[in-house]
C-alpha cells in the first residue's frame, strides 16, 4: 500500500481500582478496572506513506500536537513505535505522520497518555490489519488494540472499551489477562452506564512525579505486597457492588482506592504529597453533603490534586447545584471538566 490515512478518538479513562507498580514490559503488578470517559479525548490523524528508499535508518516519524511540532511528546510516541517495531517490521519502511490534539486543556492536570496512546495504537493497528486483510473491526480487533495501546501507557489498553474496562489476570474472569483488557459493562447494574465524572480542577501545576516513576517507586515500597493483594479484592468486591447495584459499596471501595493510591505515594521513598489543602477540602465538602442527603455521591483521584466527583445521571440535579454551590470556588479559577461514562474509541470518518 503507498498511502493510508485514518483517524481515530479515544477517549481517556477513570480508574476506580487502581494500577499502581509495574514490571517487564507494562505488566501490571495487580488487575485494574476503569470507566471509559467521554468528553475528555483525543483525536489522532495518521497518514501512513511508503518510503522511497527501504533503508534501514530507524523509524521516519513526523509529529504535530494541536498543529504544532511538540519535542517532549514526539519522544514518547517515538519510543512507543520503536517498542513495537518487533509486532510492526513495515515501521521501518513507511514514513509514520501524526497530528494529534486533545478536547481538554492541555495544562489541566488531565493525564493524556491513555486517550493519546490509545489512539495512536487503534490507527497503527487499522493499518496493519489492511495490510494483512484482516478486519478493521470487532473483538478480535480491539483485543490486538488494547495489547498496542498497554505498550504505549498500561492504562491505554482500557481506553478502548466503551463504559467499563477490566485490566489484568483476575482469577473467575474469564478472559482477563495482564496482556490486555477486557469489556466488562455488561456484568454491572445499568446505572452505571449513567454515571457522571465531574473532573474538579484543583491545580494545573505539573506533577512532581511522572507515573513511570510512580510504578517503579512501587518496588521498594513495604506495603506493595499487601496492596497488590488489597487491589485484587477490592476489584472482585466491586465488581459484585457494581453487578447488585450497591452505591453505597462502590463509593467506600472507590474512595478506598483513590486514597490508598496517594498513601502508597505518601509513603514511598522519596515521598510524594501530590493532594493540596483545597484537595481535601473537597473530600470532606463531599462525604459531609453525602451523610446530610444521603445521596450516592462518591468521588476518585488520579495520580495529582484533582478531585474526580462520581455520581448516577439521575441524581444530578441536585449533585451538580451542590458541586457548583460549594465546590466550584475551591477549583482554581472555578474549572472542571463536566465528563461521562461513554462509548469508547470511534473511527473519525
Ligand atoms: O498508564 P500509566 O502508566 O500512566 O499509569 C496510570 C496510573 C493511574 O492513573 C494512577 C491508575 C490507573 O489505573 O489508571
């Protein structure tokens, strides 16, 4: 094939137990599951062209983000598509050109390598399956794009999936692997499928520890065998409050992650206190409103200060009046990301 162009949007995920340690190449050291976001994505364009000269010079990759050259992010897809050379030889004699951007402000704090990565690995994958005649789509499809997308960042390989996604071995699931990721909404209660992620923006600062060395800090950390086994319960725990619709349970486990997440950060050495004063100010502005009403509002933290607010559509009324009463004028400048659990990657056509 001389030329192939395609573009895809994947979308980023909320992770409800956490991936947190590491090993080999992206392997998770506990199973993970996550919802599939919607408003908060990333559209990649791929133009796929043959090379005059078949040398064997490395890979030829051209890289814009929001139309612009980008050196830190060009790096990383780069060191992606070398990592994959092994499954993709054509790398080498194809010139690889990307024009990525993201729906969600850049300097949000918002972690980008999961809908980046995912993106960037569904198109690759598109053109490897033309290729070889095989389909652009379908389970088969996806399951190789989610091995791509863990290459790329391990929390990728979930963006894939529409609604909830399952990452790693879980012994009962069958199909699990550490390999990849699995669908999993069709295993929950239906309100689930309906669930709000209001991003609170506490602070844009870049975080003081990339997530690679978050995973590899996980090494040394005394609590990372318990945790690694706490992780693995809490996932089936969840999956069984999710299936019987327990709100209650899903919020404490949830919570229980998001927190044991920056304890395990707290305690590592060195140590990272990524949660700021208004960060907790949130917390304890939530889980006071939740005993008042009584109202199933939970919330989760990613890897930085901002504070993801959980809730069922059909109690938005008042959780947003709440959210923008009480919450909004601890975010910096009043932002947030109003998001929702959504359908996964789609083709651009
Ligand atoms: O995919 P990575 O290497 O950026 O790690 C993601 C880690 C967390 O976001 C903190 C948790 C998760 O499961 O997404």
């Amino acid at each position: 094939m001389q030329l192939f162009e395609t573009k895809w949007r994947s979308p980023s995920n909320i992770a409800l137990v956490k991936y947190w340690g590491k090993y080999g190449t992206q392997m998770p050291r506990n199973p993970s599951v996550s919802f599939t976001l919607t408003n908060a994505h990333s559209d990649t364009f791929l133009r796929i062209s043959k090379l005059e000269k078949e040398e064997n010079n490395g890979i030829t990759f051209d890289f814009l983000f929001e139309g612009e050259r980008n050196i830190a992010f060009r790096a990383k897809q780069l060191k992606f598509l070398e990592s994959i050379e092994w499954r993709f030889p054509w790398l080498q004699t194809y010139q690889i050109s990307v024009n990525s951007s993201n729906s969600f402000p850049h300097s949000a704090g918002i972690a980008s390598s999961a809908s980046a990565m995912s993106a960037l690995a569904l198109g690759l994958c598109e053109f490897d399956a033309a290729l070889k005649n095989e389909p652009t789509s379908g389970d088969d499809f996806l399951r190789k794009a989610s091995v791509i997308s863990r290459l790329g960042s391990g929390s990728a390989c979930r963006s894939v999936y529409p609604q909830l996604a399952m990452w790693g071995a879980l012994s009962g699931v069958p199909n699990s692997s550490d390999e990849y990721a699995i669908p999993v909404a069709n295993d929950v209660n239906p309100i689930f499928h309906t669930y709000h992620d209001d991003i609170l923006l506490v602070s844009s600062a870049e975080k003081s520890v990339s997530s690679r060395a978050g995973h590899s800090l996980m090494e040394d950390n005394p609590f990372a065998k318990p945790r690694y086994a706490q992780a693995t319960q809490n996932l089936t725990e969840l999956m069984n409050a999710m299936r019987t619709g327990d709100l209650a349970r899903f919020g404490d486990i949830v919570e229980n992650e998001a927190l044991t997440l920056h304890a395990l950060m707290l305690c590592s050495q060195p140590s990272f206190i990524l949660l700021k004063p208004n960060s907790l100010a949130i917390i304890e502005k939530i889980r006071d409103f939740r005993t008042e009403t009584r109202l199933p509002i939970s919330f989760t933290i990613d890897a930085g200060p901002n504070i993801h607010v959980l809730y069922p559509d059909e109690y938005k009324t008042e959780i947003q009046s709440f959210i923008h009463s009480e919450l909004l004028s601890l975010c910096e400048n009043r932002r947030m990301v109003a998001d929702m659990v959504g359908m996964g990657a789609l083709k651009v056509k």
